[in-house]
C-alpha cells in the first residue's frame, strides 16, 4: 500500500521524500518544492521529507524533517520554527463522555477553566512562585512539588515520566543573553495558551479495535473523556528565534552561505553561534513542556471545582512537534530536525519512555477545531522516515483568506451551533476564531490515511470535540 502514499520528488537540488495520498500530493503549491529546493541547498544533508499536512512557512514548510550527520551537521531555526518546543498533551480522565451530556455542565467547566487557565494574550499566569531560571535549565524537574499532583505517590505518578523528555540539558552560559525584560514577560507567560491554532480541548475517544490492546494497556477506554492541549513556549521561544537568527544571518554572511531565501537560516554545528542556539533552544524546550503541564494543572483544578474531588487527570502523553536533537539511528548519530512533524516510535524502540518500551509511545495528532484528533502509535515501517509522522491538519488557507471566503454560518455548522452535541467554545462571538474554523485547514482523516497508508503509525483512538478553549487576540 504504502507506494500510493509515497513520492520521491526529484528537485534541482535533490531528493525531497513526500508521504502523502494521491489527493494532497496533487495539491501541493508549487513553491512547497521550491522551499525544499532551497533547503536541500544547506551542505551535507542526508535527508529531507514532508508530512501530509505540508504548507508553506517561514523559510521552510511546516511538516518538514530534515536530518544531518552530528559530526558534521548543521542547525537552522528555520526547520525548527519560532515556537520552539511547541507540540501537544493528552491527559486521561476518569470521566465518561455520558458525564458532559448536557451541553450546560460543558458551558460551566470551560468557565470554570477560564478561571484559572488566562487566555488573552497578554494575560498573566497564575504561577509567580515558581522561578524561571529552574524552569529554563531543569524542565519539569524545576517544578515545586506542589505542582506535581501524584508526586506523592510514586506508583501512580506520570507527571515526569510520561512525556517525551522531562529535561534538557543545557550550558546555562547561553541564558546571558537574554535581558531582564525578556526573563520578566516569560515569567508572567508561564501557564498561557497564547493564540493562534493553540487550544485545551475536551474530547471523548472511540477505540480503533485493531488496537484495543494498545489502548488498554496505555489506560484508555471507549467514550473516556481526555483533555488534549497545544502550545508552546511562548515569549521565551519566540526570544531565542529573534535573538539567534540576527546572529546566526551575521555567521552566513561571514562565511559566504545563504540559498534563494534570505529567510532560511543555517549555520554549522560547530560554529560558537550554532551551539548557543542548540543551548537557547533546548532552555526553550524546556520551557515548552512546563507550561503544557502547567496548563494541565490548572484545567485539573478547574476540573475539582465541577465534579468534585474524585476527578482524576492522568498524563498519558507529551511530545514535541518543532525542535532539533541527537538521534541514534543504525549506529550513526543523527542531528534531526522537526517542524511540524511528530516523532512516532514503534514498540521495542530504545528511544521509548520506559512506560511505552513494549508498545511504542503514542503520538498525538490534533485535527482542526470542530473535527477528530487522534491518538497513533508507530509503526516498524516509520524508520524510513526518522519515525516522523504528521502534526496536525495543515493549513490551506491563510488567515485573511479564511475571514474573507468562510461565512459565520458554514463555521458555526461545523460547531453544531444550538444542537444537544454543540462544540462548546470560550468564545462568545464565533467571528474572533473565524481564521480558525476547520475550513482553514486539510481533512484531517486524509491525513491520518496517509501515514496509515505509508506505513508510518497506526491508530489507536479517535478523539472527538465536546468543548474547546482558545486564546484571545
């Protein structure tokens, strides 16, 4: 199966390799192939793909991995994004979707969750006693303990060892680069969603039978009620992105490199500028996770307030889908980059959190609001790939074409406005999400048959909108 879901794209300047089905690879713009031109152009790569839900970003698409030797690789925060760390988290709860039935109760938690989860944009979070400077080189590792809620008990506790990496190690001479200004609005973003296409959402999941076993043994049940987030690493990221790329433009010209694209930046692993990129990056990373989990906590506060104290909200999983790191691979280390692109390991990969060293860890696909997510394991066959796999729908309009060719009513359809199954949302007036009504975005379920089809992951649960938080502009 997997040839009608694969294309080797020969470029001017390379190979490009395209998983997707016969429908989206027929409708890639034409200068998605001229990003990856100018991509396969940076010295000594050994690898380039594109997800399913490619499109056009800012000096590479989103949905890319592209992938140097360490020892004489390069770094480019163009193929690692802005928000740095950005990715997703699932928690489990112990609440059947029956439980939200009446479209009231989800009206008061998503009130309950504005309580404490700030979503305008320039909200203060509701974490002043936790210091940044533990947050940036220790990751979940520089919470206080009382942000860890089943850290009293060890059996059940998946706060630090169900995520993707629960720190990122860092020389924390890099962090001098940052002024004051810089460390005070990261702090007072600590805990935020931010805006755009990040959310908390509450889904219910439905089971895929050919991985009941998997779903099992991770904890999951049909009908359970999941709380799924997306977000990043929000002023920090976003400092490190503004800071590194004015000097890593400097490296390039020095040193006579550069491609068709003055936005694509790169430089050689080994430079000064390159290391403290990784350096920033990986503080970035860490700051990333933190505040996913932070959000987490206060949705399982908010959660205590609606249905008591019995409500559970257990980590299933958090990955990352923008960032750069060391791989091992075959014997051969690999400096990797993702932008916007999962990494999904199948069962038995060394690379697995402990939890998932039998199953494979799961991997987690958001669609569009008011459309399925979906949870994924990888599949042996992902290897071909780096074990990258999608991060989502991908755009296929722009924001202002959204506004102008989408109405009001075609988006509040899409949310089951005034039915019994209405996708509750923060939001009294649909028209300030209008940019992200799901008419923004591909069709989810071809993609996710796309990395089916190639044989890249496999589904374990669909997960289906009951409530959505976003960020306000």
């Amino acid at each position: 199966m997997k040839e009608n879901y694969y294309q080797q794209v020969q470029i001017p300047a390379g190979v490009v390799h395209v998983y997707a089905g016969p429908e989206l690879f027929k409708a890639l713009d034409y200068q998605v192939f001229q990003m990856a031109n100018n991509n396969l152009q940076i010295p000594n790569q050994v690898y380039m793909s594109y997800t399913p839900d490619v499109h056009v970003g800012v000096g590479t698409c989103i949905g890319t991995t592209a992938v140097w030797h360490t020892d004489n690789g390069y770094v480019s925060p163009s193929i690692v994004g802005s928000d740095i760390g950005c990715g997703m988290r699932v928690h489990m709860t112990n609440l059947h979707k029956d439980e939200l039935k009446d479209v009231k109760l989800r009206r008061k938690l998503v009130k309950s969750i504005e309580k404490y989860l700030p979503v305008e944009d320039h909200a203060r979070g509701h974490f002043s006693d936790i210091r940044l400077e533990h947050i940036v080189t220790k990751g979940l590792h520089g919470l206080p303990k009382k942000y860890i809620p089943d850290g009293y008990t060890p059996r059940k506790a998946t706060s630090l060892t169900h995520v993707e990496s629960s720190k990122f190690t860092l020389d924390e001479n890099a962090l001098n680069r940052f002024p004051s200004h810089v460390w005070h609005r990261s702090h007072r973003q600590l805990g935020t969603l931010g805006n755009g296409n990040h959310f908390a959402e509450i889904q219910s999941i439905e089971i895929a039978e050919e991985n009941r076993e998997v779903a099992e043994a991770w904890g999951l049940f049909d009908g359970q009620v999941v709380i799924m987030i997306h977000s990043g690493s929000r002023a920090w990221g976003g400092s490190v992105s503004q800071t590194c790329s004015s000097d890593m433009l400097k490296v390039m010209r020095m040193n006579g490199l550069g491609t068709a694209d003055p936005k694509l930046l790169f430089a050689p692993l080994e430079h000064p500028e390159a290391k403290t990129y990784v350096n920033l990056m990986y503080s970035a990373l860490n700051y990333a996770v933190v505040n996913r989990h932070l959000i987490a906590y206060a949705i399982r506060e908010a959660g205590k307030d609606v249905f008591g104290s019995k409500f559970e909200m257990t980590t299933l999983y958090d990955l990352m889908h923008n960032y750069a790191w060391e791989e091992k691979q075959e014997g051969q280390s690999y400096f990797v980059h993702r932008k916007g692109a999962t990494r999904s390991l199948p069962a038995g990969h060394p690379d697995n959190p402990h939890p998932y060293l039998t199953t494979g860890h799961p991997a987690l696909i958001p669609g569009s609001m008011g459309t399925s997510s979906y949870i994924m394991v990888g599949a042996p066959g992902g290897k071909a790939n780096f074990h990258s796999i999608c991060h989502g729908a991908g755009r296929i309009r722009s924001r202002s074409a959204t506004k102008r060719l989408i109405t009001l009513n075609e988006f509040a359809s899409s949310m089951r406005v005034g039915t019994d199954d209405e996708i509750v949302v923060n939001h009294r007036s649909l028209e300030s999400i209008l940019d992200e009504s799901p008419q923004a975005y591909k069709d989810v379920d071809q993609i996710i048959e796309s990395v089916v089809g190639a044989g890249l992951a496999e589904v374990v649960a669909k997960c289906k909108p009951m409530a959505t938080v976003k960020g306000a502009k």
